[in-house]
C-alpha cells in the first residue's frame, strides 16, 4: 500500500509539486497509473504483431515481447514489495526495459514492419510513459512515507512442526 500525495495546484510532467496535498492511498497495483500504460503498451505491441510482417521475426517479436512485459511485470513486483526502496529499483529496472523497448520500435522501423505513423504514436507513448515512471521514482526518493517493512521473527520460522492443539 502507498500514499500518493500531490498538489493541488497541479503537477509539472507527472511530478509533484506541493506533496503535503493527499490524492489517494494505493492499495494494489492494478490502479497504478504507470502499470495501466505498461499494459497498454504491451496490448499495443500485441496488435502490432497480429497487424504487420513482425509476426514473422521471431527473435525481434520476442524481445520486443519480453521487454513490454517486463515493464508492467516490474512495476508489479516492485510495488507488491511492500517497501519503497524496492519499489523504487524495480521502477529502475522498468524504466530500463521501457528504453529497450523504444530501442526495439526503431529496429521495428528500419526492418519496414511499422510504418512511421505508428512509430510516432508508439514512441511517444514509450517516452511519456518513461517520463512518468521517472517522476513515480523521484517522488518515492522524497517521500516520507517509506512503505510496509517485512521482517520475520526467526522464532516464527520452525520447519515440520505440527499444529498445536488444546492438548498439547
């Protein structure tokens, strides 16, 4: 779960800029508006190869897969973390494979398998989208609020042990 915070005098590139205005508490990922876009633009890359000759490139089809998907899958695993400062690497990490995706709609561009129309759109989807990851990552570096911790008790960890019971 995370606090976002944000002013309500509106915000500069998807960045804050009076975090002392509360938005919204974030309880699963789902509602992140950085992972809606990393869905999107995996869906995007899907209709992509159901439309062009990409389908037939398979190692170019598979990155680019891979890529998209990592995106929405780190954001996942960062959040599900609990923890800001993991969040915030996996946002790193995300932010890195929404670059090679980008790097990857160029290869599809010069290999003539997306017309530069669709290029266009879907390159500026990939750069927003790294921009507002970018902002997600500065506002969790100055952010108060630290996320849930996970420690465990070693006390609590026994292998094998039976359930007790009233009797026992």
């Amino acid at each position: 779960m995370f606090e976002v915070y944000c002013s309500k005098f509106g915000s500069k590139n998807g960045a804050c800029l009076n975090q002392n205005y509360f938005m919204a508490t974030i309880t699963k990922f789902e509602d992140l508006e950085i992972w809606q876009m990393a869905r999107a633009q995996s869906n995007d890359f899907i209709a992509l190869v159901e439309e062009t000759a990409l389908a037939k490139d398979f190692e170019l089809r598979n990155q680019m897969n891979a890529s998209a998907g990592s995106v929405m899958d780190c954001i996942a695993e960062g959040f599900e973390r609990s923890g800001n400062a993991e969040f915030k690497n996996f946002l790193i990490i995300a932010k890195g494979s929404n670059g090679e995706f980008r790097s990857q709609l160029y290869r599809g561009l010069d290999r003539k398998y997306i017309v530069k129309e669709k290029f266009d759109v879907l390159y500026n989807k990939n750069v927003l989208l790294g921009n507002k990851i970018m902002s997600f990552i500065n506002y969790l570096q100055q952010s108060p609020f630290k996320g849930q911790t996970r420690r465990i008790k070693e006390s609590s960890i026994t292998s094998n042990q039976e359930p007790r019971t009233s009797n026992s």
